[in-house]
C-alpha cells in the first residue's frame, strides 16, 4: 500500500524490520549531527580558549544532536518534504533541508510551549515571544537547513540507487565501474 515500507524481499515490512529501520534512521541522524554539532563546539572552545575559558564538553552536543535526530525522525513519521520526492535530486535535497528548517523552528516553539504549560506558566506569557528569541531561533533554522543538505543530499542518493549500489560505490575499489559500467573512452 501507499507509504508502506518494504523489505528486501518485496514484501511489507514486519514490525521489527520497521524498528530496526527507523533506528538505523535515527542512529545515522544522531551521528551525522553529533559530529557537526561537535565540531561547532570544538570551534567555540578555540574561540574560547583565546580568553582562557577553555572547556570541552561534548556532552551537550551528543544531547542536541539526540534532540534533532529526533526532530527529523518525527518530520519523517510526518512525511515532511516526501512531496519533492519525485523531483529531481537538487530540488529534493533542497526542498527537505527548507522543510526541515520550518519544521524545526515549529518544533522549538512547540516544546517551549509545552514546558512552559509543564511549568504552570500563563498562556500570555507562552505565547509571547521577545524579538531576540525570535531571531535567535531563525538563525539556528537557517544553520539548521544549510548543515542538514549533505545529510539529505546523501539520504536521497540512497534512496535513488538503494543502500547495496550505495554500497559498492562507497567502499569497494572499482565501485564506480562496478554500479554504472566502465567509463567510455
């Protein structure tokens, strides 16, 4: 059916096929983002370091590159950005990062509000949002949607060509001549 993930066989995916699927999915997400979001910290700690306030702490990067793989998990529960899946690659790659992007922000302020009612606060005062936060959460989105087009760029590749091609291409010496034939002369 429409939507429905199959298996290597052809057949519909089993449950634990689907679990294994999406872990894999959120495995690759984290990782992807950890190391960026590590690499921004180690850039910040330099930054740091030239007043004397070096601290490396890649804890929090491995929390939020746990909360945007999650992010980006639920927009794929969601099917965000599967209407440009038909489009070519760049247009596909693009359209998910910008989705991505807008969802992430929707995301943010989602949780703030859900926080915020956690925490008894008034509705007024949820709702209000001050121009710096604002601002703020524009620039992390525009980061946010920039970083994430290497990440889809190679997830749309692999769902052009299939994960075993992908494969072969990635790893194995002659991969290129292997998945789309010797290179004519």
């Amino acid at each position: 059916t429409k939507g429905e993930m199959m298996s290597e066989t052809g057949k519909p995916e089993t449950r634990k096929e689907k679990f294994n699927h999406e872990m894999n999915a959120l495995f690759w997400a984290f990782l992807y983002l950890f190391l960026l979001f590590g690499m921004l910290r180690l850039y910040g700690n330099i930054l740091l370091a030239k007043n004397g306030d070096m601290e490396i702490r890649f804890g929090l990067a491995a929390l939020n590159a746990l909360i945007f793989a999650k992010v980006i998990l639920i927009g794929n529960w969601m099917h965000i950005g599967q209407k440009s899946d038909n489009r070519p690659l760049l247009v596909s790659v693009i359209a998910k990062s910008v989705a991505f992007s807008g969802f992430f922000i929707a995301f943010h302020f989602f949780e703030e509000a859900v926080v915020g009612l956690f925490h008894h606060k008034p509705l007024a005062e949820i709702i209000r949002v001050d121009i710096a936060h604002l601002q703020a959460a524009m620039v992390a989105s525009v980061i946010f949607g920039v970083a994430m087009i290497p990440y889809f760029a190679m997830r749309e590749v692999t769902r052009s060509i299939g994960w075993d091609r992908l494969k072969v291409l990635l790893f194995e010496h002659d991969g290129v001549a292997r998945v789309f034939g010797p290179k004519p002369d």
